[in-house]
C-alpha cells in the first residue's frame, strides 16, 4: 500500500479544531469529502467541503483518519 494516496471518499473528517459555542457547547470542524445526496458525484468527492459539528452528536458523513508517523 505504500504507493496508494491521493484517494478521495465520500466523508468528511474530524479535525481537532474545536471551540466552544453558546448555545450547543463545543463545536470542531469537519472537513474533506461531503457525502450529501443532494450534492453533484464531483461535489461529494471534492476536499473542499467543510461544516462544524457538536462533538456529542452523531454525524454519518464523518469519520476519523487514523495515521501512523
């Protein structure tokens, strides 16, 4: 797998960028493919989609991208 990169998905990761928000507590940032079914195959795959999330609610369109340095 070390030459597979650049590959684009349909969910949206979480990034530790938080702050807190009053009302609704803390917010982060998900950002990367927007799995919405109103959106273009184009638009669902681009990395350009962002939105921020309260990090006690449970989002389908988002995940986590483990990674080993």
């Amino acid at each position: 797998f070390a030459s597979i990169d650049r590959l684009s998905g349909g969910l949206g990761e979480w990034e530790d960028a938080c702050e807190m928000r009053d009302p609704g507590g803390k917010v982060c940032r998900i950002r990367g493919g927007c799995y919405i079914n109103d959106l273009s195959k184009a638009e669902r795959t681009a990395c350009d989609c962002e939105f921020l999330g309260r990090i006690m609610d449970r989002h389908t369109i988002a995940g986590f991208r483990c990674c080993l340095d």
